[in-house]
C-alpha cells in the first residue's frame, strides 16, 4: 500500500508523525499536570528508555505518507538516533 491509503486505518497511517525524541518529549511535559510530581519524572524516564532501546532497534524509517505536514527536521533528528537503520523512505 503506497500514501494515501483508503479506509480509517489508512488515514491514521497517513496522519502519523515522527516520533517524540525524549528531550522533546521532557520539555513538552513541563506544562502538563499528573496526579503528583512524582509521577512526570517517572513519567519522562520511561518514556526516555523506550524511545531510545525503539530508536536503536529500527530498522526502516517510512516518512513517506500522503500528509506532508510532519517537521523535515524532526524527521532528521528521529534519523539520527536510528543507529540501525538500512531503509529510509521520504
């Protein structure tokens, strides 16, 4: 299946952006509000660790999808902490 696929499933393909790198992802969380402080920092370790070991274990990135709107350098950075990856598409 190529860009713009049909279907609801093929929209949210489509639509999806490159993924949140952890220090995005920190500074993002500085204007949200969990149950309790503890919670964000807990909250932001997690999330580092999975993005990174996922980041390190891709093997083909696919930012080719019908919905151009995703951030160039987003994707070039979401790139550079792919250290496994033999395909790339855009």
């Amino acid at each position: 299946m190529g860009p713009n696929r049909a279907g609801v499933h093929g929209k949210l393909q489509d639509a999806r952006r490159p993924p949140i790198l952890p220090d995005d992802f920190e500074r993002d969380m500085e204007t949200k509000a969990l149950t309790n402080g503890k919670d964000k920092e807990v909250v932001i370790k997690l999330q580092r660790e999975v993005a990174t070991t996922v980041l390190g274990g891709v093997e083909s990135l696919d930012f080719s999808s019908g919905d151009r709107h995703h951030d160039s350098t987003q994707c070039t950075r979401v790139r550079s902490r792919a250290k496994s990856v033999r395909e790339r598409r855009e």
